[in-house]
C-alpha cells in the first residue's frame, strides 16, 4: 500500500506541475515530448521516494520541476527557480498542514501514520487534492510569461520567502520526526503551515502584480516610441511631398533647360539633368485631405496602403483646425485608428472604409469611421480587446486611443451590426 501510494501521489504531482507550469510558460516543444518528459520525471521521483532517503523526494521534486521549466518551456533561469520552489513550496506546507491536523485529530505520530498503510494512503490523496486546488487557484491567477520579458529586479528576491517556508516546514517534520510532542504543538505546527502558506500565496499575488505593470508599462512605452517614429516618419515624408510640389512648380523651367540642351544636341548633359532631377526630388502624388500638412500625410498613407489591399476607401475631412492637438497625439490616434480599421477590413468580404472628421458646436471634434470586418470584435465586459495571440505586446493601439480622448476630455464609442458585419468607431475631442 505504501509503494502504491507512493506511486499514485507522484503521477498527481507530476499532473499538477503541468497544469501550473504551462499556465505560465510557453511550451518549446511537441505534446509527445512533453509527455515523455514528465514521465521521466515522474518515474525518477518515484524511484528516489522508495529508496527512502530523508528528504530526498523535496530534492528531487525541486530539481526535476526545475529541468522541466528550463529544457520543456520558454523560461529563463531565474523565472525556473522561482517556479519550481514556488511549487515546492506549495506541495510540502499542502502535506505537512494536512499531516499536522491529522495527527492532532487522530492523536496519532507520524510513525504512527506511515506504518499503517491505509491511514498513509489516505493522507496522500487528501494532500494531493489540497495541493491542486492551491496550484490550480494560482495557476488561474497567473500572468504567461516569456524569458524575453522579465527583467531582474528587486521584487524578484520575493523568492526567498518560500525557500524559507521550505526549511521551515522540513525544520518541523524533522521535530516532529524525533521528538513526542504534545497536542499543542501540532496545533501550533497546522497553524503555522496554513499561515506560510497564505504567505507564500501573497508573495505570489505581489509578483503577479508586478509582472503585469510591467508589462503595461513595457507596452506603452513601445506604443509612445511608436508614436514619436510615426511622427517623425510623416514629417519626412511631408518633406519629400513638398519636393514633389517644388518640383511640379517648377517643371517648365526644367523642361525648357531640357529642351535647350537637345537643341545643342548635347545628351551627355541632359542624362545628367535629369539623374540631378531625380536626385533632388522625390515625385509623389499627395492628395489633399486636409490642410494639416501631417494629418494629410497620414490619410495619404492609409489610401496607398488600401490600394495595395484593394480596400474602397473614403475619406472626408472638414476644415477644422487642429493646432489644439499635438502631433504626437495626432499621429497616435490617427494612425491606431486606421490600423485597426485596414487590419480588420483586409479580410472581410466587403472591403471598405469610410473616415470622417467633423467640428461640432464649435468645441468638440468627432472622427467617425466605420469599416467592414470579417468576425465580430472581441469584447470583455464591453470593452475592445485585441484579437491578436500575444495580449501583452498587441491591444494598446485601443488603449492609447483611450487615453488620448480621456487627455482630451473626450470619450471613445463603438457599435457592430452584426448582420451586416460593420464596425464603428467613434471619437470625440474636446478643443481646448
């Protein structure tokens, strides 16, 4: 009964690991060779938990949970450490609390319980379900993480609090082990191992936290830099259109320097014009949107990049004036705006956009923009969310969209026909 319990709570744990390390890490590897990983791990626990050496099944449950992370899942060395005795942490204070309350209740020690076999087979199922239900309430509450995206920092020493709770436990079944005690102290021992355990739990809520600012604020601070590149990209480009209009300007005086030359015969010359002609400018075709020199170039853009797409798009500016926003702000929210709409219409079945800009009581700008899709928006509890698999690098193209109407003392509102598969948007500024 002994070896099959031994058995049986070395397949659960090797269970719950799964369960908790791949709700935190990507896998890097096939299914079946993840099976056989684990299987491995399982058996080789097993083997060093007949062999009966104290705290040898700590040992080894530490470290083969600590290869699993590192050669099966996308981690790095320091998140495979804090996992692993993490997860130690969480199966000894499981079986030593279950084990203390057991010996109180039963008035039993724990010679008592390992030599009846039943009682020890018992005590083992118990602690494996307790030790789920723990593992798979933190799983749930769990930020997935990649080694590119944790940096260390001090937060990080939180580690130490469960490699703590480790010796502290292995501390009292070493007592417990070669001492009587009274009833009292296995009381003071449960509670102990409960309130490590909450502990261990807060200290693992406190990381989770931390993860998750970090990421946002990692997100946001690629999401301005992207702002401040689009902005400096379109004043590029506006200067290459207004070498395009300079030149246009200018063509009859080219073109009669041109003609004198082949008059003279002189083709050498002319190659060499027109290479100069190329050279100094950059011959675009800029349609005019808007009298903002940025706004039109950003619209100007979008159109191009629909014509690549095929995607119907339409465009209607009013003469509004814009200094009140700043071109950070512009691009940002612009460029967000008609990304999401080219990113969802490029597969929809009817390809078109349509962007208006609008003043309204003279205090308030509304952009509109409305574009077929080819699903539904993905929704939680009303709000947008990004329909792209890595939630921590994409969806804040909507969140700055968010926050720029909120600078603004505006609001952001969205609306799908579901019949018709159409998409709104609709954003309001408020002119300062």
């Amino acid at each position: 009964m002994i070896i099959f319990s031994y058995a049986t709570v070395t397949v659960f744990e090797a269970i719950i690991s799964y369960i908790f390390i791949s709700s935190k890490f990507a896998q890097k590897m096939s299914n079946m060779g993840l099976l056989l990983c684990f299987s491995l791990s399982a058996a080789l626990q097993f083997i060093i938990n007949t062999i009966g050496v104290e705290y040898s099944n700590i040992l080894a449950f530490l470290a083969c949970n600590l290869l699993l992370c590192i050669f099966c899942f996308n981690t790095n060395v320091f998140q495979a450490i804090f996992t692993s005795i993490l997860l130690t942490s969480i199966t000894l204070i499981t079986k030593m609390t279950l084990l203390f309350l057991v010996m109180v209740t039963f008035n039993i020690d724990i010679k008592g319980i390992t030599e009846n076999g039943m009682i020890f087979f018992l005590l083992s199922g118990s602690s494996q379900l307790f030790f789920f239900f723990i593992a798979y309430f933190v799983s749930k509450i769990s930020v997935k993480e990649n080694k590119e995206n944790l940096k260390l920092n001090k937060t990080n020493m939180l580690f130490f609090l469960p490699m703590a709770s480790i010796l502290i436990i292995c501390g009292m079944s070493y007592i417990s082990l070669n001492y009587k005690l009274d009833e009292f102290t296995y009381v003071l021992f449960a509670v102990g191992a409960l309130l490590l355990m909450y502990s261990n739990i807060v200290v693992f809520l406190v990381h989770e936290d931390v993860l998750k600012t970090q990421y946002e604020n990692t997100a946001l601070k690629l999401q301005k830099q992207k702002s401040e590149i689009d902005t400096e990209y379109y004043s590029i480009l506006q200067n290459q259109y207004e070498n395009s209009n300079i030149l246009i300007h200018d063509i009859k005086r080219h073109l009669l320097s041109i003609k004198e030359l082949s008059n003279e015969k002189d083709f050498e010359s002319i190659n060499k014009y027109i290479d100069s002609l190329y050279e100094d400018y950059q011959i675009k075709y800029l349609k005019k949107y808007s009298d903002n020199k940025l706004i039109n170039a950003i619209i100007n853009r979008y159109v191009s990049a629909c014509k690549d797409k095929e995607i119907d798009f339409y465009c209607d500016i009013r003469d509004i004036d814009f200094s009140c926003i700043s071109n950070n702000d512009i691009t940002s929210l612009l460029d967000n705006i008609l990304e999401n709409a080219l990113e969802a219409t490029q597969n929809a079945d009817n390809k078109k956009i349509e962007l208006t800009v609008k003043q309204t009581n003279t205090n308030y700008i509304v952009i509109n923009i409305w574009n077929y899709c080819a699903s539904a928006p993905n929704l939680k509890d009303g709000k947008l969310q990004t329909t792209k698999s890595n939630k921590f690098i994409h969806g804040y193209g909507i969140k700055s969209i968010e926050r720029i109407a909120k600078q603004y003392n505006g609001n952001v509102s969205h609306n799908f026909d579901p019949e018709n598969m159409k998409f709104t948007l609709a954003v309001v500024l408020k002119i300062k």
